[in-house]
C-alpha cells in the first residue's frame, strides 16, 4: 500500500512538473537561434511573454501560437528572409522589426490586434501578407521599408500613425475615423492619401504628399501642418477648427480652401513661401484666430473676408504687389490685439505705378510699407485713427490717397 502510493505520488509529480515545464516553456521569454526553438513553442496556444528572433536565424516561422502577450521582435539580422506565423491572431506588446536587410516575406494571415508596430529599416518588405489585416493597432511606425501601400493594415483609431521615409509608398488609404495623438505622413515619396472616415486628430502632419482627401475631418486640436507636399490644390472642405495651421513650401500649390473653417487656436496660421500661390482667398469663413498670423511670399492677393479678431501679432510680407489696407483696417478697429503688426510688400496695387516712378527698385515708400509696432493693444488701437497715425488707414480710398501723397512728396524733393 506505502509502496503503492509512493509510485502514484511520484507519478503525479512528474506529470504535474512536465505541465509546469510546459507551463514555463509558454511564459518566459525566449531569444530563438534556431526554428527548432521556436517549434518547441508550438503546444503554447497562448505565449505569455516576448519572443525574440535571433541573429542566426534565416526564416522563422510560428505554428500553433494563436497569442503573443508580449513581444514579438527581431532585430539586426541580415540573413532572415521570412517570418511566417500561420496561426497568431495577437500580439499584445510590440511588434518590433528592425534593421533586417533582406527580409522579403513577412506572412500573417489571421494577425488582427497588436499593440504596437514598430517597423524601421525593412528594404525588401514590398508587402505584407496579411489577410485577415490588422484592424487594431494604437501605435504604428513603419520607416525605411519597400511598402508601396499599407494594405493589410486598416485601422478605425489609432494613438500614433507615424509613416516616413518609404520611397515607395504611393498610396495610403484607411478606415481611420480618429487619432488621438497624431497622424505623420512625411517623406515617403508622393503618396496619395486617403482618410475617408477621419473626423478628428490630435496633430496632423503632411510632407511631401500627392493628394490628400479628408472629406469629413472636422477638428485638428493641435496642429495641422502641411509642408513641401506636391498637390496643386488643398481643400479641407469639413473643417471648423484646428489649433495651429502651417502651409509652408508647397511648391505646385495654386489653391487652398478651408471653407467651414473658423477658428484657428494659439498656434496660429502661417502661410509662407508656397511660390504659385498667388491669390489666396481660401478661407471665407474664418473670424478669429487665437494665435499670430505669418503670411510671406510671392503672393498679390489674400482675402480673409470674415477675420475679425487675432489675438497675436500679424507679419504680412509680399515679395510682389499686395494690398495691405484690408489689414490696416482691421488693425485701426483693434482687431489685431498682439503687440505686432507688420506689412510689407514690394508696392501695393494701389501704388505700383507710383513706386515705378518715384522709387523703382526699392522697398515701396514710407505708406506702401505699413509697419504698425506697438499701436496694437486693444485700448490704443481701438482708439487710434487714420488721423493719428498716416499708416493706419481706415478705407481703402484713404489709403490710396496717402500712398499718392507721399509719393508726389518724394518724388517733388
Ligand atoms: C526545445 O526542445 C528540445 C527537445 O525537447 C530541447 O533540447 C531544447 O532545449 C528546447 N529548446 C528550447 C529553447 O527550449
Ligand atoms: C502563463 O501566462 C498566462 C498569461 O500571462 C497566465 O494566465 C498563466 O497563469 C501563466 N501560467 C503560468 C504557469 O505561469
Ligand atoms: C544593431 O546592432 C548595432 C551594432 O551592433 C547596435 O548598435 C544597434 O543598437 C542594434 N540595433 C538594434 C535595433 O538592436
Ligand atoms: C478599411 O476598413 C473600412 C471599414 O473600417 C472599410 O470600409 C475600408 O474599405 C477598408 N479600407 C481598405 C483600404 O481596406
Ligand atoms: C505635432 O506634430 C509636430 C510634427 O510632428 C510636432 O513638431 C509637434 O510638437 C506636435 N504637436 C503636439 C502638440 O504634439
Ligand atoms: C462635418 O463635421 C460635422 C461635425 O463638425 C459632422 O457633424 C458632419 O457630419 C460632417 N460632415 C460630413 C459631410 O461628414
Ligand atoms: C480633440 O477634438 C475632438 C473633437 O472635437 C474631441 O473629441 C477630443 O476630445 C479632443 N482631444 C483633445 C485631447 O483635446
Ligand atoms: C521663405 O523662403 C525664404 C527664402 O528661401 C527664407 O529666407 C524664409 O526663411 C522662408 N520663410 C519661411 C517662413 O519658411
Ligand atoms: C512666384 O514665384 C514663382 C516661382 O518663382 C513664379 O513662377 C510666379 O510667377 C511668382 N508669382 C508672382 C505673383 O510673382
Ligand atoms: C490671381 O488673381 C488675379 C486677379 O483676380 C488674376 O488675374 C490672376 O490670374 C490670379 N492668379 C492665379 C495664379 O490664379
Ligand atoms: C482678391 O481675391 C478676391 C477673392 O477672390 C477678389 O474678390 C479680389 O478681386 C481679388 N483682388 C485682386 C486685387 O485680385
């Protein structure tokens, strides 16, 4: 009986230790060297800690595991073409692939949830076969990699999308209807851009883009910048409001239109070098911008109907002929409550011939120049006049008038 019972107790205790042994093989964290290693894995429905693919390793592939709690990563392998994992449904921390020169097939067939993509430095990745297609992802950062599109990621919201430096990229189109930090789309090449769903985003950056189609976008509550990006047109036509807006260096731009857009926050608009933008009269709705307004380059016309109130400073400088008044204006009624306000342009349409004549090559005269430093706070301005100070001209017909004044006076000494 003793005997007996010893036996059966030795035995429950050898099977207890192989399902903790296997227990364990599921738990800890394993750096694979060969696909042996990671074959061992193949009972672990469930992983519940980071698998890391090693150096020494050509292809990888894991069967059977259905879960990764942790990581999944690989980095710094210049030897492994493929990692395949027929049956993984989630990674749960990140899925980190770095510096992996040759890798060229990367198969996840029924991966959906991830926590995190972090891709760097993937030349040969020139797709993803992922057929189910990840549709839940808070952070992703794909750099440096052969994508020509991110099909097989579709994500209805994200906390980061960060996508630059992909030379292949040409189209990127997605389910997003929110980002709740940021979207970054820079220097891949000119991509087109899709984002049909996106109501609103933290921050918004567009480098180096094709187009860009946000039909239902309403809100960017950060900042929405658009730098040296390859369309001929911009229109961000559900916008009402976005905490700072920067169009800078868009070098094919000749339009822009914000139509719904009326408040721009403290981070203010600037509007600069942008060299066929011309005429700008894009944003009809737009009364206050609680920030500054920086608006520079070859541009003749710029029309903000609405504007009302800037609580910045305002810095116009037109390297062409450029109307100041409309500002002068809205600065004599106090509308400009930064304690700076400057506009300058080469002449005025009211003053080019005059400028011809009496100044040719310089800056225009004294009025055609306006500079209004210091006479911007709300008191002051609200009770300054074209009287008190020649710059600041309420109507246009004034203003043409000074400027003509001023030019027969210099031109007669
Ligand atoms: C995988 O299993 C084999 C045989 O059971 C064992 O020799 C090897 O150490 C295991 N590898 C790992 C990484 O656990
Ligand atoms: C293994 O990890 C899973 C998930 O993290 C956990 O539920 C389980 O209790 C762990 N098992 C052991 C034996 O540590
Ligand atoms: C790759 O290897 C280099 C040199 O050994 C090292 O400096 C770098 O940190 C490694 N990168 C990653 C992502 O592990
Ligand atoms: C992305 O998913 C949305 C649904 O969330 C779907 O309407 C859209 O067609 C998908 N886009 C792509 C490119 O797969
Ligand atoms: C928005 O994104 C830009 C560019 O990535 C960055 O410089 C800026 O700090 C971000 N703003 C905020 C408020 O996070
Ligand atoms: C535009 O944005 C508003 C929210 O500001 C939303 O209610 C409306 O549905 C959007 N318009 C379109 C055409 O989606
Ligand atoms: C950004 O704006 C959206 C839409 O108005 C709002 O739902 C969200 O809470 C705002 N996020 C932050 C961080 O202010
Ligand atoms: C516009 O371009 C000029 C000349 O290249 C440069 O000096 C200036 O700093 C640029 N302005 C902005 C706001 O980028
Ligand atoms: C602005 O500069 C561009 C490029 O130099 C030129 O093609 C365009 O005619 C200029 N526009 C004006 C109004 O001078
Ligand atoms: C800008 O507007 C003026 C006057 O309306 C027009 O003659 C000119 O062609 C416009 N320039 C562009 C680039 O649209
Ligand atoms: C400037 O643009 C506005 C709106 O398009 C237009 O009404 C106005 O005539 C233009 N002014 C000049 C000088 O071209």
């Amino acid at each position: 009986m003793d005997r007996m019972f010893r036996k059966l107790l030795v035995s429950a205790l050898v099977i207890a230790g192989a399902a903790n042994a296997a227990a364990n093989v599921c738990n800890e964290t394993i750096t694979a060297t060969t696909q042996a290693d990671l074959d061992n894995l193949s009972g672990c429905t469930t992983f519940g800690a980071n698998i890391i693919l090693a150096e020494t390793l050509t292809t990888a592939t894991l069967s059977g595991i259905q879960t990764i709690s942790g990581n999944l990563i690989c980095n710094n392998n210049t030897q492994i073409t493929s990692i395949s994992a027929p049956n993984l449904q989630t990674i749960g921390g990140k899925f980190e692939l770095k510096q992996l020169t040759i890798l060229n097939t990367l198969s996840f067939p029924r991966l959906t949830t991830v926590g995190a993509i972090n891709w760097v430095t993937l030349p040969a990745v020139s797709g993803l076969s992922f057929t189910a297609g990840v549709s839940s992802c808070d952070d992703v950062y794909i750099s440096d990699t052969d994508l020509s599109t991110l099909d097989g990621i579709n994500l209805t919201t994200v906390s980061s999308l960060d996508i630059n430096n992909n030379l292949n990229l040409n189209d990127i189109e997605m389910g997003l209807t929110e980002a709740t930090y940021q979207v970054a789309i820079s220097f891949n090449g000119e991509t087109q851009v899709s984002f049909p769903s996106l109501k609103w985003a933290y921050n918004l950056t567009f480098h180096d883009i094709s187009s860009i189609s946000t039909p239902i976008l309403s809100v960017v509550n950060a900042s929405y910048l658009l730098i040296s990006n390859v369309f001929e047109s911009f229109s961000a036509p559900n916008l009402t409001t976005v905490g700072g807006l920067s169009i800078e260096d868009n070098q094919d731009l000749t339009s822009i239109s914000f139509p719904k857009l009326t408040t721009i926050g403290g981070a203010g608009l600037e509007v600069s070098n942008n060299s066929m933008l011309e005429n700008f009269s894009g944003f009809p709705k737009l009364t206050t911008v609680n920030g500054a307004i920086i608006l520079e380059g070859n541009f003749t016309n710029a029309t903000f109907p609405s504007l009302t109130l800037v609580r910045g400073a305002v810095n116009i400088d037109s390297s062409e002929d450029f109307d100041c008044s409309p500002f002068n204006t809205l600065d004599s009624k106090g509308g400009i409550r930064g304690n700076d306000y400057r506009c300058e342009a080469a002449s005025t349409t009211t003053s080019v011939a005059i400028s011809s004549t009496a100044a040719p090559s310089s800056r225009a005269t004294g009025s055609a120049v306006t500079t209004a430093s210091g006479t911007a706070s709300a008191t002051s301005a609200a009770t300054s006049s074209s009287a008190a100070s020649p710059n600041l001209v309420v109507s246009t017909s004034g203003f043409t008038l000074s400027a003509l004044l001023a030019a027969v006076f210099f031109g007669i000494f």
